[in-house]
C-alpha cells in the first residue's frame, strides 16, 4: 500500500513558475507591527485569546491574496500541520477544501520540505492533532502535486540547507553590528539618540553571535526577545529587554527572506511589517535586468502618465475565502492580470530605455489588476448580497536606497513622498537602489484589509549617491509632481520583494 503523498512530483526551484512566492505571513511568529506593540505594552502572549484571534484574521487575508496574487505559493510542510491559518481550508469538508485539493493538485501550493523525504513523513517539529489528521486525509485525496526541495539528493540537500538556511540567519546576526543609524531612524521611526542606543543593541547581538558556530532563531529569541524561561513559541515578548521588539522584527525578516533566496523566488512582506531594506543588504542583486541610472529613471517616469478612472470600487472582501480565490484564478480576468505582471517583470531595463514601454505596460497591470478585483468582489458579493468594501487603487512607484525611500504616487495628480535622508557610509559614493512597483489603495490605512499588488521591479545605480537623490527629488518637481508629507510609513505595503541572485541554488 503507497504512502499518501508517494504521486506527487519531486520539484526544485527551477521548476517553479517565475512568480512563485514564500509568505511571511505564515511564520508562527509573524504578528503586524501594531499589534506587537500592543502585546509589548500590555504584556499579552500569542497564546492570549484576543491576540490569537486578531493574528489569525491578519493571517488569513495575507496568505489569501499571496494565493490570488501570485502564480504559485510554496508553503514549509509545517505549516500544513501546526498553523490554523492553512489547515482550516481542509480540516472539514466543504468548498474550501475542494479548493484546497485544486490548488495543491495543480501546483498553486507547493509544500516545502525542510530534511524530510515524503508529504506525510514523521517529523521533529510540533504539531496540531487536527492539523496533521487533516493534512494526511486531503493528501490522500488530493492524488497529485507537486513538492520541493533544494535537493533531492540527501547530501547535497543537507549542504544547501545549512549554506542558504542556518548560515544565511547566523550571517545576518553578525552583520548587524554595521547596521547604519539613518536606516534604524526611517525602518523604526526614532530620533538619533533611539538610533544610536538599537545600534548598540546590534552590536550586541553581534558579539553574542560570534562566539557561537551556529544559532537557530529560537537561541536567539530567549537570550533577546521573550521572557526568561518561557517557551519562545508562547510569543511572551519581553519589553524590559532592550529593543526586543525591534530585535525580532529584524530577525524575522531573515528568516523568512532565506527560503526564497534559496529557491531564487520572492519573498512576500505582508503588510503592516519591517520592509526587506531593513536588512541593510547593501550589495543584494535584483534576479532579474541591470541597474539603470537615475536620469534614465526620471525619463521614465516623467513618461507615466497615467489616465487611472479613479472611481472607488465596491469589491466585498470581508468574507473571502480560498474557493472565491479559487474561482477568481479560473477567469479570464486573472490570466489576463498574470501574463501582464509577467510582461512587466521581462527585460526590466528596455523599461528605462523606451519609457513609453514602461508606460503601457504598467497601465496595463494596472488595468488588469483593477477589472480582477472587480471579478472578485462579485464573487464575493454573490454569496454576501449588500456587504461590500471601498477600495480606490492607484499606482505607486518607489525608490529605495540605504537611509531613504522616495514613493511617486500617480493619483489624480501625481505626487512624490521623501522619507529618511540618504545614509552617511553612502553619500558620496556609488551604490545602487531598488526601486518598486504597486497597485495600492489610497486609504493605507486600510492596507490590511485590502487587495494590492507590490513587486521589485528594477534596480537604479547611483555614481555619488546623495546628490544625485537630491537631484531625483528636485527633478521629479520640476516635471510637475508636488512634494508632499508621507501619510504612512513604506513598509505598511505588502511586496514580492525580489529575491536575492546569490543565494539561488541555481
């Protein structure tokens, strides 16, 4: 008798689609800034009812529109297991687990195995006795799919494993001692005496791991982020210890950055979280195009003009579920919006060059995006008639550099947003910035509840960075976009952060 599991096909990450994306937002410890803050200052744990249930919802809309947004979603078999979030899809009958099976037979979800050798094998991590009975049964039921490895052959796996994983962490928690102040003051909003005081703090997170050969993030949680002898999977954050919340912030964001650098796919920041930039990665390589330079930037975008109907639309997403997402990849609508992002993302720097190409194509996406949105909400709708959400998209352009981010919003008339000052190490000399692309509502206060779309799209070279920031500033005036004051802080969107060209497995 076959082991369920035993048909699915044995992938790596050259079999992936070109947007397949790994989702923070399923990490056991992944909470939205706000309500960290709340459980700091209130002294409340993951496990605290209120706490679990709001992370949940959060969870939930995350992992929902990495589902609708990207072609294929590789999901750690863990989480399959232990995270409510998953495995309520298919823990009981019903259309959402018809949908669950769907997805997972034709690839849309992809399990990731850590060591392990098989969808159902026995494993070293905890799990939930419903969660495990589920996932064994729908396994079976399901027939067929896919499942991925860095390597399936044992040794090689095990290498990549410790190389892309447990190094790649460990490496990130030595490199915080040159951490620079400016980037500390626009990720985590403090002055320059709060700057100086993380920045020590990462000096000793450094110190603490050079003396050891490897460090698992639970290590690191006990000796700085949760309370003295508690389980770091109880999530009893500990505000007495210096910048804990802040410590984990930063950590988390390596951890979960690793698994798509590993398998050169992106990594999803959810919304309302610490922005990949945050990690000071001063010579990470986008996968995809060569840089561009800042006057070639500034034509292009001086070319973005865009007629966007700015009507808001009435799209219900309070009740969505993995069936409406199932239902919204089977239309025309989502092919349509797929084979744009794709055109998007192709020959990034003939963007630059032929800036009425950048133009169509990223009104396009925009277009694309908007009619599936549209398709959703009455999907949505037919099953909850009169309960709807408003939700008006725009299109946001940014530019990320060590210390600084400057957004161009293209609303009814365009705008530009500067937040942070171009860091001292790279002032006056070359470096390279990110910059990104995204349908976004105008209300980011309601980024939590809304769709959007956010993908690395190009980066652009700077030859003496700070005048030549300054001057992109002064120039996108100049071409008629007004200068306002930002109204939220950049990482609040969620983003398909592009991946890191080094550390794919190839």
């Amino acid at each position: 008798m076959s082991m369920p599991g035993e048909e699915f096909s044995k992938i790596v990450n050259s079999d992936l689609e070109p947007v397949a994306v790994v989702a923070q937002c399923l990490d056991n410890q992944w909470i939205p800034q706000e309500l960290l803050g709340s459980m700091l200052e209130r002294g409340r744990s993951l496990r605290d009812a209120e706490v679990a249930g709001a992370r949940l919802q959060a969870v939930r809309h995350e992992y929902l529109r990495a589902i609708l947004n990207a072609q294929q979603v590789i999901v750690n078999r863990a989480f399959f297991l232990n995270n409510q979030a998953v495995y309520q899809d298919f823990q009981n009958g019903g259309a959402s687990r018809d949908a669950f099976k769907e997805l997972l037979r034709d690839a849309v979800i992809v399990p990731y195995l850590y060591r392990e050798t098989g969808l159902v094998a026995e494993q070293s991590f905890t799990v939930r006795t419903e969660g495990e009975r589920a996932w064994r049964e729908v396994v079976a039921d399901a027939g067929t799919g896919s499942c991925l490895r860095l390597s399936w052959d044992e040794d090689e796996n095990t290498r990549l494993t410790d190389l892309k994983l447990k190094d790649s962490f460990h490496d990130q928690l030595l490199s915080m001692a040159r951490f620079k102040a400016e980037s500390l003051m626009r990720d985590f909003k403090l002055d320059d005496e709060g700057a100086r005081r993380l920045k020590a703090r990462l000096r000793d997170v450094s110190r603490w791991a050079v003396d050891r050969e490897s460090v698992v993030r639970e290590e690191f949680y006990r000796e700085f982020v949760v309370a003295g002898g508690t389980d770091p999977a109880e999530g009893r954050y500990d505000r007495s210890k210096p910048f804990a919340g802040e410590l984990k912030q930063l950590a988390d964001l390596k951890y979960n950055t690793s698994l798509s650098d590993a398998v050169g796919r992106y990594p999803l920041t959810p919304a309302d979280s610490l922005d990949r930039t945050a990690l000071q990665e001063l010579d990470r390589a986008l996968s995809r195009g060569t840089a561009v330079s800042a006057d070639e930037l500034v034509r292009m975008l001086q070319q973005q003009a865009f007629a966007l109907v700015q009507n808001p639309l009435d799209v219900g997403l309070a009740g969505l579920d993995l069936d409406h997402v199932r239902q919204a990849r089977g239309t025309d609508e989502w092919t349509l919006y797929k084979d744009s992002l794709l055109r998007l993302l192709r020959d990034p720097e003939r963007l630059a060059e032929t800036p009425e190409a950048f133009r169509d194509r990223s009104q396009e996406v925009y277009n694309r995006y908007v009619s599936l949105a549209e398709r959703l909400g009455g999907i949505v709708g037919a099953r909850r008639a009169g309960v709807v959400d408003r939700w008006q998209p725009i299109i946001k352009m940014s530019i990320h550099t060590l210390g600084s981010v400057i957004s161009v919003i293209f609303g009814d008339e365009p705008w530009i947003e500067v937040v942070g000052k171009v860091a001292d190490s790279v002032a006056a000399t070359a470096s390279k910035g990110v910059v990104r692309f995204a349908v976004v509502g105008r209300d980011q206060r309601q980024a939590r509840k809304q769709l959007e779309t956010s993908v690395d799209l190009m980066q652009v070279r700077f030859d003496r960075t700070r005048d030549e920031w300054e001057g992109l500033v002064r120039r996108m005036q100049e071409a008629g976009f007004s200068r306002r004051e930002p109204v939220h802080r950049p990482g609040e969107d969620a983003t398909l952060n592009a991946p890191d060209e080094s550390e794919g497995t190839g």
